[in-house]
C-alpha cells in the first residue's frame, strides 16, 4: 500500500478566516504554489504548476495531510479545474 503525505502551500487576495475553506477554495486568486508531498516516509518532493504531472502521486493508495478537508477542498477546486 503506497501513503502520500503531502500538504499544499498557496496564496490569494481572499482571507481565509473570513471567507471559509469553501469560498476561499473556489475564489479565482486562490493559487498553488506548490504541493510538498512524499510517498511512505520516502524522499520528500515538491510539484509546482508547469511541472509535469507526479504519477507517484497520483498512484497512492491512501492521502494523510494535517488539515485533510482544506487541502481537499484546495484539490478539488483548484489542483483538480486548474492543473488536470
């Protein structure tokens, strides 16, 4: 069974603690800046948008991340419409 731990790092003009996870996660200047991930305590790596896609991620069995409905929240509505 392969684990990803990873977290997401971004930037927008909306405020977080104001407008919510959703609203923040579905706003146009929400952007990522990048996702630091690594799968079964391996070598950490980093993907940036531009790069190409990180198959290794993509062929994880089970996803942990510290703030787990955040960061799906920024894979759906920003990763997922922004980055295929």
């Amino acid at each position: 069974m392969k684990t990803a731990v990873f977290d997401i790092e971004l930037r927008s003009v909306t405020n977080l603690e104001i407008a919510g996870v959703s609203r923040y996660a579905r706003d146009p200047s929400t952007e990522v800046l990048c996702v630091g991930y690594c799968i079964n305590n391996g070598k950490p790596k980093i993907w940036k948008p531009g790069d190409p896609l990180p198959s290794d991620l993509f062929a994880a069995d089970e996803f942990v991340a510290h703030n787990f409905p955040f960061e799906r929240a920024i894979w759906t509505h920003v990763l997922t419409s922004r980055h295929d």
